[in-house]
C-alpha cells in the first residue's frame, strides 16, 4: 500500500525554523549581490477561454493572448492548443466516514465508472488517491489500463475522519507526476473537514506551487447545522464555510467547483470537467524572479475584452 504522508504542519514548521534561525551576517558586497540574485523558471499555465454564453473558445492562437507576470507583460515562449491531446487525470476521493451517509460514496463510485468506461478515451490517463484518517494513499497508479482503477474502486469503503486541506496539499505533486502535458486533478467530497493539520491557507499555499488545476464536486455538502454537529471540530465548519473552502481551492489553481445534491448532478459535472479539459490551452512563458518574491500574481488576457478567462491565481 502506498501512501502519501501529508505533513503540512511540520513543513511549515521547518519553513518557520528556518526563517528563525540566526545566520552570520554577509559582508556588504556579498549582501548587495544577494539582492540582486533572481530565479529563472519556465513556467506553464492552462488557460480555458470562454464567451459570455459559455460557450468555449477554441479557435484562438498565440498573438490573441496576452500573459502578464506581477502585472508585467511576458513574451509567450510556448502555446499549444492540442485540444484532442491525451489528459492525466487524478481522483482524489474522499472516503472518510460521512461519504458513507446519504449514499454519498457509492454514488461517487457509480459517477466515476462513468467516467472511466464512457467519458474518457483510451489513451488518457488516470490515477487514483483515496483520503481518510489523515492518510492519503495511491490506491491506483497512472496508467492508460483503467481497470485497476476500477477494481480497487470497488473495494473501496468508507471510514474514519476527513482531512481535506491536508489531502489538498500533497496531491498536486503526485498528480504533477502524469506524462501528458494536460493534467488535472478531480476531488470528490462532501467537504466536512475535521482531522487536517493544515489550514486552508497553507494548503493553498502548497498546492498553487505546482501547475495542476483542482476540479472540485462538492457532493451533498450538508445543509443542516443539525447534521454538521456531530462532526464539527470547530465553529467555523459551516456549510457555507465548506462552499467557500471548495471554490478556493478550484479558483486558486484554475480549475472549476461544482456543488451537487443529486446522482444526476454528479454526473453532469463530470461531463463539464471531461469538456473543460478538451479545452484547454497550454501557455508557457521564462520568469525571472527575484529571490525575495515569494508568491507572483498571473493574469492573461484575450484580444476580444469580452471573452472570460480562467487560469491559476499565480505561483
């Protein structure tokens, strides 16, 4: 059994270790010559272009996209719009104990059969994470062969607590691992979070690193403060808490949530996801980053001001 141990807590203690830690104080030119140091990274962005309809737009080029860095423009240095390639898709699925309730997990289970035999196509493909108990483990590694998806799908049952935001924070890198250029990850969860280490912050602050958009189906999220009780580690797990804990993670990393209540919904959104990812662009451009800058901000822009575009918040 494989498993990604997520240790948000202990990362961000490292971090904080050392930005505590004493260190000798360089000489003065060594110091000038340290602020002027940069980074130089090849970053890589899909972007998903959309008319005020909805409509997906798929007939843009290059020079109709405008990609700006910290609010400085860039000279695009890739662009492809393949939108017949092969995707990487992982599934994160949350099987802690509530996905037991309301049918919630074994609807997530027939929605995803759906999505392996009828959605996809041979050629692109999937892995699966499962979470529950502060565990994330690789139930399914990468592969085209979607049937030991399938079978361990089936074994799959639900127990234990629900450690989102931890689960959120290792899974972009072990989905980063995919060999298609188009990646993606699908998390499936009724969203009650009650066993993370992580916040949500910090498990944004991990997962945006990484240029892999989180779709996000929020499946039955509780309504009832009645119902939440019973699971609540604090205050704050609201359903309206839990709502925007989903949309932040889609919106930070470029993807889309989708908030179903019923099997059909379920279903629907996987059939939106399946068409988002035919329709991405895949947009590359060189940063230099100064070594002080922690976190830049990503716009793009069309030529046509009315189309809407979604891409990750930055890195």
């Amino acid at each position: 059994m494989n498993k990604i141990q997520p240790a948000p807590a202990a990362f961000f203690l490292w971090l904080t270790t050392l930005a505590l830690a004493p260190l000798p104080a360089p000489p003065q030119e060594k110091k000038q010559e340290l602020e002027h140091q940069i980074s130089v990274s090849a970053i890589s962005i899909a972007v998903i272009v959309q008319g005020k309809d909805g409509r997906y737009i798929s007939d843009l080029t290059q020079d109709d996209f405008t990609v700006y860095d910290n609010e400085a423009k860039q000279t695009i240095t890739y662009f492809k719009n393949d939108f017949g390639a092969p995707v990487s898709l992982t599934v994160l699925l949350d099987v802690s104990g509530s996905m037991g309730l309301q049918d919630k997990l074994r609807e997530s289970k027939e929605a995803l059969r759906y999505l392996l035999t009828v959605l996809l196509r041979p050629q692109d493909e999937t892995s699966l994470l499962i979470f529950a108990d502060g565990e994330v483990e690789v139930a399914a590694k990468f592969s085209t062969d979607k049937s030991g998806f399938l079978a361990k799908l089936d074994r799959t049952e639900a127990y234990g607590q629900t450690a989102l935001n931890d689960a959120v924070a290792v899974s972009p890198e072990f989905a980063n691992r995919g060999k298609n250029e188009k990646r993606a990850i699908l998390l499936i969860t009724d969203g009650i979070e009650n066993d993370s280490q992580a916040t949500v912050d910090q498990a944004l602050e991990i997962a945006r690193r990484v240029d892999v958009p989180i779709f996000t189906i929020g499946y039955k999220v509780p309504l009832s403060e009645e119902f939440l009780r019973k699971y609540k580690r604090t205050s704050a797990l609201t359903s309206a808490g839990i709502v925007s804990s989903l949309e932040r993670f889609s919106q930070a990393t470029g993807g889309k949530v989708f908030i179903a209540a019923r099997s059909e919904e379920l279903t629907a959104a996987l059939r939106e996801v399946k068409r988002e990812l035919g329709h991405q662009y895949i947009i590359g451009y060189t940063s230099y980053k100064n070594v002080k800058n922690e976190y830049r901000k990503i716009r793009v822009e069309t030529a046509n001001k009315k189309y809407r575009v979604r891409t990750r918040e930055g890195y």
